[in-house]
C-alpha cells in the first residue's frame, strides 16, 4: 500500500465534507425521528467508494489504510452524521480479508466494493455472555458438508439492513477445551438466503441503531462459509480490535469536534444578562477544556492509526485512543447541552440527538472498563480480572 501524501489526506477529508453537505441537520433529525435506517447517505457513501476504502484494489476496493478511513468516519460525525449507520462495513471486512480463503475474498469483496452487497452485520454479543465473548453459547455442528446453527444473539445491529452477516458460533464445547478462547468459529451467513429460521427482534432502544435481537433455529450454514480454520474464530475477531478501536475514536473526535463548534458559536451569540454567555468563565472553560481533551486523544488516534498502517504493535495506542476520545466527546457533549441550556433539549438543535449518539462509543462495541482492563492486564501487568 503506498501511503498517501498529506495533500491527499486532505482531498478525502474535503471530499467526504463535500458529500456530507447534502445531508444537513434536517435530514439526520427526521431519520432519528422516524427511526428509519440513513439508506440515501449510506447509498451515496457507497457510491463515492468511501465504505470500501479498506478493500484492496485487487478486489475493487480503493486499498486506503486505516488512518484514511479513520477521516472519513470522523468527517461525517463531525458533519452532524452519524457514522455507526455503516461503520462495521469497515471492520467486519478486516476479518474476511486476513482471513478469509482467495475464493471467499473473489466471492464477496468485489460485490461490497461495488455496493452490490453490504456485510454490515457481525453477531458476536449474546444474553449469557456479555462482554466474556469466550462463553457464547451458540452452536454450529458440522454435518457434511453444512454447519447446522442454534442459539441466540443480542444487540445485532444492522441485520435487516445487510446482505452478509458476520457470526461467532461455538463449535467445540466449552467445557471440553483446554484453551478457552479456541473452539468458536467464524462464519459469513448470506442474509438474502437463509435455510432454517433465522428471527430478527427488533430492541428499543434511545438511539436510532437498528439493533436487534436474532434467534437462530436449525440455520444452515454452508462449510465453505467458514472462514479459516474451525475454532480459530476467537482470535480472528480479536484481530480486528485495533481497527475497531481506531475508527470509534476517530468519530468521537469528529462528534467532539462538532460539539465544541456548536457550543462555542451558541455561547458566542446568545445573548442573557445583557451580554453573550460566552465571556462568562462557567461557560467558556468547560468548553475550551473539552476541546483541549478532545485535541489530545485526536493525536493519540493518529499515532494509533500510524503504527498500524506500519504494521506495527498497536494494542496500547489503539485502546488509549479509543478510551480518550469517546471520553472526551462525551465530556464535550454535556459542555455543549450546558451551553445550550433549555433549547439542548430540543430536537430542532439536534444537540440531544449527538448527545444520545455520542454516549454509545463509551459503551459499544466495546466498553471502556473492558478498555482500562486491557491497559492494565496486558499493558501494565497488573492482575487479571478475568
Ligand atoms: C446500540 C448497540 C449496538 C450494538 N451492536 C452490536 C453488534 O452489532 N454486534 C454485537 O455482537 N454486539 C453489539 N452490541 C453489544 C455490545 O458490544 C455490548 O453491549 C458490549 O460489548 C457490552 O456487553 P454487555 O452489554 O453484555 O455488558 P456486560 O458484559 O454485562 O457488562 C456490564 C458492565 O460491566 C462491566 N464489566 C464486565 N466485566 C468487567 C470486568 N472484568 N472489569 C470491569 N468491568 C466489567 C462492563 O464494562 C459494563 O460496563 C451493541 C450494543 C449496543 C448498546
């Protein structure tokens, strides 16, 4: 991959603006409102090349690294979007694409770089399990030459809204393994053709997600939709947890962003005592302090991004990034409802709307204890709470 120069770098950051203007505050609110799922914005990204960003150009792709996918996700929270609508394209794709067979890459990459197909699903999260992935209970048995798969997932986003769906199913007994995280597998799921009953759940929940749970009864799954080795699955998601990490940073920097810009204009023009709010230290510290946050983890996710374009170890700057910037946009986004009093609450501000959006990154896909718990365990060597 050749790395592309500062001024590129610059040319995608403007293009994605540029894409962004046709979806203003209005049409963010009204998919909020009416919890519909982003289609028009999602077809346009898709259309532009952006989703496929991380696909090799073998495959159709445009074979960026992540530090440049990184921008396109941030530009678009900091345009007032909301990224997670299609952000898991992003990283699910890692998985197929270290992992995956030449065959299953063929079979699929070119069809998601086109936008003919959207791998925008991945169920790892089940009721039982929580955050202690190595004890999901689903089952996948092999029968010739087709997994059969039962169980439950919850907290599945973008299910409905896929054609592929990336699953973690046990294969061997939990109980029967000396290794714990051996004995899942991982296993692509064509959405558009399921044999057995594969129920979809919609939750309700504050944020317009698209999260569902999905139950699966007697799903067949073809052998050839593994992928890699059966009970290697663990590691492979593992794998990519970095990228996951460095992209969620990235659009809590582009939320962070757009909260500081909006609190800082409001405080400068509202107008109470007889002069603007802002020039009242109550208000403008919180914000400057926010920004400032906000500006420090942004250079921690670009040192993150940077060694793992290089290919390097990036475990620690990864989960820093990932743990200071959703830190630091939430930080920003009760300044910026501090700011705007009352009208924070209304919906034609759309500040509660990022508000709702940006307290997700602190939580999922992966919450920030298990973050600190990473930091401490693998990083410091301190005692392992799990
Ligand atoms: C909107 C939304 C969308 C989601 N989309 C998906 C999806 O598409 N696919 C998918 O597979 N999952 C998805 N998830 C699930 C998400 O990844 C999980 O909610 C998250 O990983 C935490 O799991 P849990 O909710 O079961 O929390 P639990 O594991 O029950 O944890 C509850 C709390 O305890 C803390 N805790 C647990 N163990 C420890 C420990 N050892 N040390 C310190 N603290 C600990 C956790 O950090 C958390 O704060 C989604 C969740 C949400 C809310």
């Amino acid at each position: 991959m050749d790395v592309p120069t500062k001024e590129e770098r610059t040319a995608i950051r403007e293009s994605v603006r540029q894409l962004c203007r046709d979806f203003p505050d209005p049409y963010w609110r009204e998919v909020d409102k009416k919890e519909l799922y982003p289609h028009a914005f999602v077809d346009a990204l898709t259309k532009s090349g952006y989703l496929a960003a991380l696909i090799p150009e073998e495959y159709g792709g445009a074979g960026l690294g992540i530090t440049e996918a990184s921008i396109i996700l941030e530009e678009i929270n900091r345009a007032g979007g909301n990224s997670t609508a299609c952000h898991a394209q992003m990283y699910i794709m890692g998985t197929l694409l270290r992992h995956g067979s030449e065959e299953q890459k063929r079979r699929y990459l070119p069809g998601i770089a086109r936008g003919d197909l959207r791998l925008q699903a991945f169920a790892i999260t089940e009721p039982n399990a929580g955050s202690e992935t190595t004890r999901i209970e689903t089952r996948a048995v092999r029968n010739g030459d087709r997994y059969i798969v039962n169980g439950q997932k919850i907290f599945i986003s973008r299910v409905k809204q896929s054609d592929l769906m990336l699953l973690l199913a046990r294969t061997t007994p939990y109980d029967e393994l000396q290794d714990k995280t051996r004995g899942l597998s991982a296993f692509i799921v064509d959405l558009r053709n399921v044999k057995g009953k594969l129920e979809v759940q919609p939750l309700d929940l504050m944020i317009n997600h698209h999260t569902n749970t999905v139950f699966l009864e007697d799903v067949e799954i073809p052998a050839e939709n593994l992928i890699g080795e059966e009970g290697m699955g663990f590691r492979y998601i593992i794998d990519g947890w970095n990228a996951e990490r460095i992209l969620i940073a990235a659009e809590s920097v582009g939320d962070g962003r757009w909260f500081i810009e909006r609190a800082s204009k409001y405080a400068s023009e509202r107008v109470v005592f007889g002069r603007p709010i802002g020039v009242n230290q109550g208000i403008q510290f919180p914000i400057a302090e926010a920004y400032a946050h906000i500006e420090a983890a942004d250079l921690m996710r670009y040192e993150a991004a940077a060694k793992f374009d290089r290919r390097e170890k990036c475990g620690a700057e990864a989960n820093m990034a990932k743990y200071l910037a959703s830190e630091a946009a939430w930080e920003a986004a009760n300044v910026c409802l501090n700011t705007f009093g009352g009208y924070g609450f209304a919906r034609d501000y759309d500040v509660e709307r990022k508000f709702r959006e940006t307290r997700l990154l602190t939580t999922a896909p992966v919450s920030n204890n298990l973050v600190l718990a990473f930091l401490g365990q693998n990083v410091l060597g301190m005692p392992r709470s799990y």
